[in-house]
C-alpha cells in the first residue's frame, strides 16, 4: 500500500506534483520550511509575489517584492522589470496564494517565464487553499 501512495506522488497523483506542472517536487517549498528559513542568518532566497495588488497590500512574506499578476501579459512585463537586474544564478521563490494551488493563474505562468528567461533557481511556495489560510493564519511572518 505504502509503495502505490509513493507511486501515486511521483506518477502525478498529488496535486502539487502533477506531470503538467513546469517544476519539479524538489523546487516546491512548503510554508512552514520557507517560514524556519526565514528566520535562519543564511542567504534568503529572493521572494517574489506574483499574485494580485490587493492581496500583496492586505498582507504579505515580509521581504518580498510584489511583481504583478503573472497570467496577464501585463504581469510578466512586470516581473520581468522586477528581476532585470538580478543574476541569473540568484535563488528566487515565487507565490501567489489567490486561491487553492491547482486553480493558480499566476504561479505556473511565472515559473515558466523565468525558466526561459535563463533563471536556475527559481522555486514555487505550495500555497494549498490561498495565502490566509495557508501562511497568515498559521502564524508565519507577514506585514502589510
């Protein structure tokens, strides 16, 4: 049984790791490991939101740069203009947190249009249901 669940997560059963998405499970970050790095003296990784203004404004990741709704052609102008001048070397996280991961417009198109921008280390923060319930609520750092 154990061995079919396994499976199940590498095959595509988990809804965080199904084939279509354009990372790999090993570039999505869960919150609360994102939460303990935070806190951590190490080099933190450059955050990105790339969701909607209002959510940004009502709370966010302290720390992170609002970059604009990445399925509009619009937001990816903008989150292209908010890493022109970052190395492509440089470890960036994105997320969103609208609404339950699978039904994200933005994170996907953000991920791939930094993928052929030339980044290397780009990572997506798994944001189950949305950024209240998944982040705020659980007590982790966020400022308005």
């Amino acid at each position: 049984m154990l061995l079919l669940a396994v499976a199940a997560v590498f095959l595509g059963g988990n809804r965080a790791f199904p084939a279509s998405n354009p990372w790999a499970p090993n570039q999505v970050v869960e919150p609360a490991t994102l939460a303990r790095e935070l806190k951590s003296s190490g080099m933190k990784p450059l955050l990105l939101q790339v969701g909607f203004r209002r959510l940004y404004d009502q709370g966010h990741i302290p720390g992170s740069k609002y970059c604009g709704p990445a399925f509009r052609a619009a937001g990816i102008a903008k989150l292209k203009e908010c890493v022109a001048q970052i190395p492509r070397t440089r470890e960036i996280l994105l997320y969103c947190g609208c609404c339950p991961w699978e039904d994200c417009p933005n994170i996907r198109p953000a991920f791939e249009a930094l993928d052929r921008m030339g980044f290397k280390r780009v990572k997506v923060l798994y944001i189950a249901h949305n950024f209240g319930r998944d982040w705020a609520h659980q007590g982790y750092p966020t400022e308005p």
